[in-house]
C-alpha cells in the first residue's frame, strides 16, 4: 500500500515537474552505449537504428512511466492551446466575450429566479408552511387579506388539519431609535406571541419573543432584532440584549437577535425589527399537520370560513358576500411577489436560454471554420503519429479553456447584473420597502459551472468531430483549396442559419415587448402622469402629531404654488394608483332606489381645490373645489361612473348625496347631505388594466380631514424643484420630515414593473443576439475568403471583376440570411402563443415585429460582410496563384 502510495505520489509529481532534458540525456547514453556494442559485433549503422528504435518514441514510454499521460497530455494541450489563442487576440476576445454574455445572463436570471420562485425559508420543516389568500370568485386576483381577531382564535380552536397556527400584521416603514441617537428608518413586523416557535427558529444570541411576551391586548415591550441589522449597526455586540430602543416612540426592550439569513415571510423582504402584539386583525400563516396534504387543509378550512360568514349573516341581518379562499405553500415565502413576477421571470429563462444557445451555435461555428483553417497542421500531427482521439482531446480542451473564462467572466457579468435587476424590480409597488437579496451560494455556483460544461460539449462537439476526419495525404494535397466535404459545408453554414433564426426571434420578441410597454405607459389613465412631483410628510414621527395641520399645510401649500416653474399645487391622501380611496361605503342618491346588495361602493378621496388641475382630470361638469367652501354648506365631486349609476342621462351638479357609513362611521359624520358640485372624468384605479372605479372627492380642508401628500404640477423636470420643496417645508414646519418624493410618472412605471423588466432585458438581449449573428456571419466569411484565396486569384486572372467577387461573396450572405429568417419565421409563430399566455393584454399577431427584426438582421449581416467582401476585392491574382 505504501508502495503504490509513494508510486502514485512520484507520478503526481512527475506530472507537473517535467523531467524531459533529464530522461532524453539518460536515453542517448545509453542508445550511443549499445550503438557502440552493435557495432563490436559487426552490425551495420541501418540496422543498429531499426534495433533501438526511434528517441522519440523511448522518451514518450518514459514519460508515460513517470507521470500521469492523461493529465499531463491535458496540461500540454493547455498549453499548446493558450499559445494558439495568443496568436488570435481578437478571436479569443470574441469567442469569451460572447460566451460571458450569455453564461452571465442566464446565471442573473437564474440567480434571480431562485431567490423568489425556488428558495426555502430557513426556518424547520418549510414545506408544512401555508398562507392564506383570498379572492371574490374563483380566478380572480387573489388577496393576502386580514382575518378579524375572533375569526383567527375560531379558526385556531374548530380546526383539525393545521398543527400551529400564528399571523403577523405589516406595518413597514417605522422609525427605529437607540437611547439619545438620531431616529433611523427601518421594517418593522408585528407578529404574535407564538410566531417565532411556529416557524421553528433558533435565536443568534438571546431569546425569541413567546405568547408571554404579549399583554391581554396591545403591543409588548420585547423586542427581536435582525441578524443583519445586529451586525450593520452594533458590529455583533452581545450587549444589545436588554438595550432600551424606541420605535415609532414606543419604548421597547431588546430579548434577542433572529438567526442570520432569516427576513420574514416576505420574498425578498428585510424586516428589521419584529414587535409581539395581540390586535384586532392578523395575516395568517399555519403548519399543516404531518400527513395532511394542502387539499384536506384548504377544504376544512373554506368549510369553517362558510361558517364564520354565516354566523356575520346572522348578526347583521343581510347576506354577506362569498369569499373564495385558497390555502397557498409558504416555504418559499409568501406568494404575491411570485404570482407577479413569476411569469415574467419564466419567460426571462426561456430567453436567456435561447441568448446562450445562440452563443454556444456562435462558437461551434467560429471554431469549426478555425477548425477547417487548422486542417494542414491537423493532417500533419495524424502524419506524424498522433490519433485521432488526441486530436479531439485538444479540441474539446481548447473548448473547456474558452468555457472556464467565461464562466468566470459571466459570473462576474452576473454580479453585476444582479444588481440591475434588483433595482428595476425594487422600483415596483410590490416591492415598496423590501430590498431583494440576490446572493451566490453553492447552489447557483454548481449551475454556473453545469451550464459552462454544457457549453464547452454544445460548441466544442463540432470542431472535435471535425478533427476526426484528418487524413494526412487529402488534407495536404487540398490545402489552400477548401477541400471540405459537403457535409461539413454544409453544417457549418447551417449553424450561421441558425444563429440568424435565433437572432431575429430575439429581436421580434423585443420589439413586441417594448410595443407591449408602450402601449401600457399610454393608456389612457384619466390623468396626466408627467411633470408631477408627489412629495409625502410624516407628521407621524415629528412634533405635529397631535396638532391641527390644516392650517400649516394651507400656508405650505401657497408657498410650494409660488416657487417658480410650477403651475398648481394640491394635498391628498394618495394618487388614484395607490389605491388608498378603496370604496368601503355606500350611497343614497336623491330620487334613486336600489336593493342593499346592488348598492355603489365608490372610493373616496379627500384632496383640496385645484386637485383636478394638478393631476390633469378634467372637469365634465360643474366646479371645483373653492376655499369659499370651508363653513358653508358641504359639498361633493363625483367621477362619471357615479354620475352614469345614479344619475343617468341627467346632469346631477345640484343634486344631494349622501354617504351612509357601514360599517364604522366616516370621520367626518354621517348621513349629511352633500350637494354635488361638479363631475369629474374617471379615473384608472389600483392595476392599470382595470376599469375605472367609481369615485368621490371631499373638499379636504372642508370636512378637517387632512391628509399629507403635496402634488406639484410643473413646466419642466419635477426633480428640478424637489430641492426647493424641500426647503420650504423646513422653513414651514422645522420639525416635520418629508417621507418619500417621487413623481406621478414613476408610480406608473411601478405599476408595469414586469413589463419593464421583460422589455428592458430583451432589448439588451435582442442587440446581444443580433451581434453574436454579426459575430457568426463575419466568421464564416473571413474563413471562407481566406481558404478560397487561390479560387478568387484565378477568377480574378480569367478576368472577374471586383463586382463579381463580391456578389459572390455576398451570394452565401443572402442565402444564410433566406435561411435563417424562413427558421425564425416558424419560431415567432411557435413563439406568440407562449408570450401571449405568460404576459398579460399581449398582442403579438402582428407582422410587424418580424419585419423590423429582419430588417435589423439583414443590416447587421451586410455590415459583417463588409470586410470579409473588402479582403476578398483587394485579393492579388499572381499571390494567389503562389498561395500553394
């Protein structure tokens, strides 16, 4: 054993310390030495050499003996194989750089994929995890909705397929401070008492919060810390525990840290701060028991929500809405992130993969044309002994050495990719406060090298096949003259056809989707998104939260209207795409009767006079709101929609309304009459894609319901102003911080996040796969002039002109791009329905997609013939005639 050890340990070493000179001095001693003793006995000088044999041969059995043959012939193939890219620069930048773009690709996305369609929880047992979500009818939009306290206790004590069961309540944004520092904002998430046991956790230091955390009602004082925000602000200090902290000015207590990894439930969501409660409504999030499936669980648990809305019937003598619930896996987190964005990533994939396809085609293709230059010195390694499996060693190692760089260049590429699609997906309303984590683990590194694997065997399958077919004697009597088979010719043009099908499917698809993404920013809204800046204040977390605004924001808002370059200026709750004006009352209408269950529910916005002028909503009838109207009698705006339910064909501006309050009182009281003084044109409400909502407006500053969204409409770039704002609001409230300035164009813009998404990667893609076909095409061209010099010298000398060489030349450009666009035809037609089923409202039937793509293919295609066209016109005849 020890000897097979120190013999295997002696070849190992003789592996990477060559000892060459050594042996080949050794070898020649002793073949002069029995030279010598033949010789003494008559022999003559032939036959002492065809006794010994060559040198050659003896030192290769040698070096068989002392080193491993196969790892020492890969490491000379290696090297063989860096001196020849050496030799091509510009060949080897474009073979790695092309590869790096398409392994990078498909290593983000996937990176991306991973960590909101595929990544587990950390916390035990995930797959036992379920949410609940919740929808009017089946198939419709579903809803992470809210369950009343005594529902979620009748649900926890009447079931018998979940073994835990707790929730928690989002409250996002809260203001996080340490003793006498400066307030930091941070994620805040109130959880119940038995949350953390539920999920399993284990704390990084100190103790997770239990039910004896949790007072009768309300909020506990004990407190739990994330991992990262541990480290981030107290560098891991085991002190923190029993720290006072305040957050939102509540004074808590910090017990323990969450263990590393662990956010919330929330795909991608970095919760910071987790707070017990006990309060009057929770989301939930139950275990199922072990051996019940998800089925079981979801049909007991829509039988109890049928009784719990029964028992609602009863007391309040009318008949409730259905709800259709679903129970949902939670292991992954929580679905509403997924379902957004899931579809848009599922066909992300399939186009990063067809992009690094379209890759790996492109170097098969580069490499067997330089396989084809490469045939004399082919023909002349078989001639001198070599196999032909070690010729397609070296191939496929030449291959694997362009794989490995880059794979690391891609996953370089991919880092910084990551990156870009976060923050284009953080731009969306689902993902409003939650930063995704995108980061490499053994997972995603074991894919990135699968994929270079796989792409080293796709592109350096044909130049190894390639090289099996070396025959010494046609090989050397064709050189200079292209003598490959038909097959060979053929292939290697069908690759380039395939790249073009490729290309023109991945530019088709980009103009689709940015006409999809077009057509979506120009719906038509109601209102005008451009050259709006929102500017949101936090009276919550200043000194003023308990004093009347109304006044200060009136003084603020006639300052904001004054600063130079901006038009009107207005205050409300929200935009009409946030959809904080949700309808939850009802109307009478005077002179208009319905059935309770018929009844309106339209949405209700408090905003102040010159709202309709800032957000561009016209006026169908009537006025707007005036400051006259505060002290006199109450009055109302509706939208058309209201105006055609309650008023049809009729001009409802005079007519009463009133809103009757169900099921807690507005604010502002109840059952009053207001007079309607104007009708608004309506509106898009939460989704874009959605019909207008019936809608009222309240003169803000007329019912003292104050709300603290400033909206400026300007002359030119919002963001021009946003400094000023800034600073009149210092001057008029000192203690008052501005919570979020953005602009109304950019909450459009996160309303179409996927679309964005798809739309902005596939144009790079798109001009990614359009280069990679110019790579291919310049490629096989240059080749191909410069094995078929000697045919184009003797044209020439027979008397072809420039013109004719390059029609001839530009003859296989245009029977490449026939080729490739009849492919690519079939695949955008094969292609429309899956777009279609995975992107909502796309509309790909028409033709004039493909046609631009091949457009931008064909000019592509003509500009990689330039120079090889060039090269082929300026050929010398009598240089040719000497090319053998």
């Amino acid at each position: 054993m020890k000897q097979s050890l120190r013999e295997w340990g002696m070849q190992l070493w003789g592996t990477f310390k060559s000892r060459d000179a050594e042996n080949e001095e050794e070898l020649r001693f002793h073949l002069d030495m029995a030279e010598q003793d033949a010789l003494r006995q008559g022999d003559s000088h032939p036959v002492v050499h065809l006794r010994q044999g060559g040198l050659t041969q003896a030192l290769e059995s040698v070096r068989g003996q002392q080193a491993f043959p196969w790892l020492s012939d890969f490491f000379r193939d290696t090297r063989h194989g860096v001196r020849l890219l050496a030799r091509s620069p510009l060949f080897a930048a474009a073979a790695i750089g092309s590869l790096a773009l398409g392994i990078g690709a498909n290593t983000a996305i996937y990176s991306l994929f991973y960590t909101i369609m595929l990544r587990q929880l950390p916390v035990a047992n995930p797959e036992q995890l379920v949410e609940f979500l919740f929808s009017g009818d089946p198939g419709q939009v579903r809803d992470d909705g809210y369950w009343e306290w005594d529902r979620y206790e009748y649900i926890r004590d009447h079931n018998h397929v979940l073994s835990a069961l707790t929730g928690m309540s989002f409250d996002n944004l809260a203001s996080l401070r340490v003793g006498g520092s400066d307030p930091q904002t941070v994620i805040q998430e109130s959880v119940l008492g038995n949350y953390f046991e539920v999920l399993g956790l284990k704390p990084a230091i100190g103790r997770l919060t239990t039910v004896y955390d949790v007072p009768a009602s309300g909020e506990a004082e004990a407190a739990v810390v994330s991992w990262s925000w541990w480290n981030n602000r107290f560098h891991r200090d085991p002190s923190i525990l029993g720290k006072r902290i305040f957050v939102n000015d509540a004074p808590k207590t910090i017990v323990g840290v969450a263990p590393r990894g662990y956010f919330g439930p929330r795909v991608g969501s970095r919760t910071d701060v987790w707070i017990p409660y006990q309060k009057d409504t929770v989301r939930l999030l139950a275990r199922i028991k072990p051996g019940v499936t998800l089925q079981q669980a979801q049909a007991e648990m829509r039988v109890l929500l049928d009784s719990l809305l029964e028992q609602s019937a009863a007391r309040a003598h009318k008949k409730v809405k259905p709800i259709h619930l679903d129970l949902e896996p939670a292991g992954a987190g929580f679905a509403r992130v997924r379902e957004q964005y899931g579809k848009a990533l599922m066909l992300l994939m399939v186009v990063v993969g067809l992009l690094l396809l379209l890759a790996c085609i492109n170097m098969a293709s580069l490499l067997l044309a330089r396989a084809a230059g490469r045939q004399r010195e082919l023909a002349v390694r078989v001639g001198l002994g070599a196999g032909r499996s070690r010729l397609v060693r070296q191939m496929l190692t030449e291959a694997v050495m362009l794989s490995a760089a880059g794979t690391l260049m891609g996953m370089l590429l991919a880092y910084a990719g990551t990156g870009i699609l976060v923050r284009i997906m953080a731009s969306g309303r689902a993902f409003e406060h939650i930063d995704v984590e995108v980061h490499p683990d053994f997972q995603l590194l074991a894919v990135t090298a699968a994929i270079g694997v796989v792409a080293a065997l796709l592109f350096g399958l044909a130049p190894a096949m390639y090289a099996l077919r070396a025959t010494p004697a046609y090989s050397l009597r064709q050189s200079g003259r292209g003598g490959d088979t038909w097959f060979w010719r053929v292939f290697g043009k069908g690759l380039v056809a395939a790249q073009v099908a490729l290309s023109i499917f991945l530019v088709t698809g980009t103009a689709v989707f940015l006409a999809h993404l077009s057509t979506l920013r120009n719906f038509e809204l109601g209102f005008r998104s451009d050259h709006v800046l929102l500017m949101t204040l936090d009276p919550d977390h200043s000194g003023y939260k308990s004093v009347p605004l109304a006044a200060p924001y009136q003084r603020l808002l006639e300052r904001l209207q004054s600063i130079p370059g901006v038009r009107s200026a207005s205050i409300t709750a929200c935009t009409p795409l946030q959809g904080c004006g949700t309808g939850v009352r009802f109307l009478n209408a005077e002179g208009f009767g319905e059935q309770p269950e018929q009844r309106l529910r339209p949405a209700i916005y408090f905003v102040t006079p010159r709202y309709f002028e800032t957000l561009g909503i016209p006026l169908l009838a009537g006025r707007d709101f005036s400051p006259r109207d505060v002290g006199h009698s109450r009055v109302v705006i509706i939208s058309n929609a209201v105006a055609r339910h309650y008023f049809p064909g009729q001009n409802p501006v005079g007519r009463n309304i009133t809103v009757v309050h169900d099921p807690r009182p507005l604010p502002f009281g109840d059952d009053q009459p207001y007079e309607i003084i104007g009708v608004a044109g309506d509106v898009k409400p939460f989704e874009l894609r959605d019909a207008p909502f019936p809608t009222m407006y309240f003169d803000m500053f007329q019912v003292n319901h104050v709300f603290d969204q400033f909206q400026l409409r300007t002359s030119a770039d919002p963001a021009a102003i946003a400094d000023t704002a800034r600073r009149l609001v210092r001057e008029s409230l000192p203690e008052m911080p501005v919570k979020r300035l953005t602009t109304l164009a950019a909450q459009v813009d996160s309303n179409i996040v996927p679309e964005r998404l798809i739309a902005t990667l596939s144009e790079f893609f798109g001009g990614l796969g359009a280069v990679l076909a110019g790579i291919g095409i310049y490629g096989l061209l240059a080749f191909s002039v410069a094995r078929r010099t000697n045919e184009i010298g003797v044209r020439m000398a027979l008397g072809a002109t420039a013109g004719d060489v390059s029609r001839l030349v530009l003859r296989d450009t245009m029977g490449l791009l026939c080729a490739g666009l009849v492919a690519g035809s079939f695949l955008v037609v094969w292609g429309r329905p899956l777009a279609a089923s995975l992107i909502r409202d796309l509309k790909p039937e028409s033709a004039g997609p493909l046609a631009l793509a091949a457009a931008a293919i064909a000019a592509v295609a003509l500009l990689a013939s330039y120079v090889p066209v060039r090269r082929a016109t300026r050929v010398d005849p009598m240089s040719a005639l000497r090319h053998e």
